[in-house]
C-alpha cells in the first residue's frame, strides 16, 4: 500500500515539474520541443550518415562528399546553397554556403565538414552502443553539423523559418585552414559583418554538473624562432671569439620567455619543436627536420617553433613585443630573429556575448538543466567563429556532449542531440522576435 502511495506521489511531482517546465515556454516552442523529440533518431541518422564519410582536411573528396549530403539538407529547407571552390594554391576543398533572405536579426550559424583523420586513418566508420556513438567526428563537428539542420526543420515546423535572415556556413578545412587566410576565410568574414548573432555549433561542455556557455576563445597563431652562433672548435666556447654558441642563445631565449613574458591570464605559449646544430633542415609546413652536429663544434643554428594563445588581440600584441624585446638581447657572438604568424585569432567576452549567454541559460534552466555561466575560455581552443567575433555577437559550443575528440576514442552522447537541437531552435526563435 505505500508503495503504491509513493508511486502515485512520484507521478504527481513529475506530472507538477512537467507542467512548470511547459509553462516557461509558448505554444511555438512546446511544439518545437514535441517535434525534436519525434525526430531525434533522424537526427542521428544524418549524423550516421556523414562521419561514415570519411572527411579529413585534406581528403578533399571526402570533405565534398559530406558538403553535398549536408547540400541536401539546406535544399529541402528552401535555402540556396553555394559550393565555394578555393584556389589550387589553397589546397582545400572549399566550403558549403547556404543562404537565405528574411526580415529583422540576421543569424549566421557555423559547422565544418573536415575532421583530423585522413583517408589512411583506420578510424573511418560510426559505431553505436546504446546511447554513445563512435565514429571520426561525431563530436568535432559532424553533430553539430546536423544539430544546425534540425534546429532549422523545427522552426521550419512552426512556420518561422520563412521569415529568417540566416546564413549557414559549412567550412571544407577547420581543422588545418588554408592559406593565405584572406582567401580561406574571406567569405565566412563577409557573412560575420553581414551577421547581428554568430552561432557556432561545436560540442557543448559540461562538467561539474553544470552546463556551460561559450562566450569567448582564445586565439591561436604561431611563431618561429631563429638563432645563429659562429661555428667554431668547442675548446674555444664562451671565449671573445667564438661566442656562446647557437643553442646556448636559444636556451637564454626560451628561459627569458618563461620569466618575462608568462604570468597574464589566459596568455600561454609553447615551443613545440626545437632542431639545433651545425647543420639544420626545418619544414613548419610538417612540423619535422633534420639536424647535424658534434660535440666538439659550436653549433651555428637553431630553429624553434612554437604556438601562443590569447584572449585579445591587445595581449597578443604584448606578448608578442615582449618576446621581441628579449631576442633583441644577444648573448656574445650569436644573433636571433622571430617571426610570427597570424592562424586564429581571438573571441574576446563582449557584452553582446553576455545578453546571448543569459538567455541560452534561460532556455537551459526552463529544460530542467540549470543556468550556463560562461565557460573559462582556457577550457578550449580556437574555432571558426573567432574571424566573426569582431562583427557580430556570437555564442559558441551549441553542439552535442562529447568526448574523446581527435582521438580514435571520440564519442558522442546522443541523448544530447535532442538537448542541443532545442536549445538552438528556441534561441533562435526568441531572438528572431526582439526588435
């Protein structure tokens, strides 16, 4: 008997909870949200169907391969679509642009169709268990490719999705961008200055129980350094005419960098190679090289190459003249030049930001998930949307939970494809409402 009074005390909580949730959301967003939940297994089938497309950066078949099933996809919806071929000297693929014409705020909305794993990775097909799938990219980003096309269907369910300004953008090479980037990002920066709100849909994040919000990235940009010392026999090392050597100047380097230029939050830097010697073949296209040298020759050259990650282009600057100031200062007999390469810059925390946060974690409370405070922008790293940040304002991390991303381990949860799906149908949809 109480069992059965507890039961039915359980049943009228869940039936009260129910009830309050709806309450947090109109007849429009009710029916989006009943919509998802029939079509979520669609959802994943779309999912399915292109990471068994194989798609690394440089797969460029591949990459086009999944832009036309994602082609598809925009097609039906009414959205004209555009293939956007890049210059043989890019070498990429290119990327899907869809494009729509409607009235008041104008959203863009980010995926990319490339993954890291090559045509000769054995990593190649989706896998299912249950509630976790398997597979290259589905988490980074072939979800959130499909998370963008069922938000779109279930505002198109409700009507609204005639009357929307909207771009997609699709990117052929996120992963390993194409240079010069004036031309691999150029039309995805016109669509950022055409754009009020930037949504990129790369995987959630949630730990700590919490869901959090992507209100800003770091950027990511390279630098190489160069050194040169006299080669001379060893026996004459630290003296007035042989000098310190190449490698004992980039050692002071790298130790001056560690204590002149650390130290401001989110600022970090890396010196992912070192190649030094009396002989030293480096390529930075493939991150490999080759060295000769003796015990007994001071070495006359050091190539180092490294990354730095920002939250401003303001503290890039800094770092960057810092580390400028300090292989200005020679030791005896070498000499040292530093250059630095611009890859993606920064997605600074506006208050723009802000206002879209708030309301994404409104939408995540009212779903019975708790508010999202902006995730620590250390937690992740640069995506596509940081060439639209200047522009518009944007939000990022609007996919599915996964893990294991650019490993042969990475998984997707898929009870988070439906989760995403809504809280991007219903942003969109209030924010489509706001003068």
């Amino acid at each position: 008997m109480r069992r059965h009074a507890l039961a039915s005390i359980i049943a009228v909580f869940t039936l009260f909870i129910s009830s309050v949730a709806a309450a947090d959301f109109n007849a429009d967003e009710q029916r989006m949200i009943e919509w998802i939940d029939a079509h979520a297994e669609n959802a994943i089938e779309l999912l399915a169907e292109t990471v068994n497309i194989g798609s690394g950066t440089m797969n460029h078949d591949g990459v086009r391969a999944v832009g036309q099933v994602m082609r598809r996809e925009l097609d039906s919806l009414g959205i004209k679509t555009e293939w956007i071929d890049m210059p043989p000297e890019v070498n990429r693929a290119g990327h899907l642009f869809g494009r729509k014409d409607g009235r008041g705020k104008k959203f863009l909305l980010i995926g990319h169709l490339d993954t890291v794993f090559e045509a000769d990775d054995a990593f190649q097909s989706f896998a299912r268990d249950g509630d976790i799938a398997r597979g290259p990219g589905v988490d980074d980003m072939k979800s959130g490719n499909a998370i963008i096309v069922y938000a779109l269907k279930a505002l198109d369910e409700i009507g609204v999705l005639d009357n929307l300004a909207i771009v997609v953008a699709y990117i052929g090479d996120e992963e390993k961008s194409g240079q010069p980037l004036s031309i691999s990002r150029k039309h995805l920066i016109e669509a950022g200055q055409w754009a009020d709100v930037a949504l990129g849909f790369e995987s959630a994040i949630r730990y700590d129980d919490t869901d959090w919000a992507t209100i800003s990235r770091r950027s990511s940009s390279s630098w190489i350094l160069e050194v040169a010392g006299r080669q001379a026999h060893s026996s004459g090392i630290f003296g007035d005419e042989s000098g310190a050597g190449a490698i004992f100047e980039a050692a002071r380097i790298l130790h001056s960098f560690y204590d002149a230029v650390r130290g401001e939050e989110y600022l970090t830097f890396n010196a992912g190679t070192i190649t030094g010697g009396t002989d030293v073949d480096y390529d930075p296209q493939q991150n490999r090289g080759q060295t000769f040298g003796k015990t007994n020759i001071i070495p006359r050259r050091v190539v180092v190459h490294g990354g730095i990650r920002t939250i401003s282009d303001e503290q890039l600057q800094r770092a960057r003249d810092k580390m400028r100031a300090v292989v200005a200062r020679s030791l005896p007999r070498t000499s040292a030049t530093i250059e630095f390469w611009d890859r993606y810059p920064s997605m600074s925390p506006t208050d723009g930001n802000r206002r879209l946060q708030a309301k994404l974690s409104a939408i995540n409370e009212a779903l019975g998930r708790g508010p999202m405070p902006a995730l620590d922008p250390s937690r992740r790293g640069a995506a596509d949307i940081s060439f639209v940040a200047p522009y518009a304002d944007g939000l990022a991390g609007l996919g599915a939970l996964g893990d294991g991303g650019h490993t042969p381990n990475e998984s997707l949860d898929l009870r988070s494809m439906p989760l995403a799906i809504k809280r991007a149908a219903i942003l969109i949809y209030r924010l489509s409402k706001e003068h």
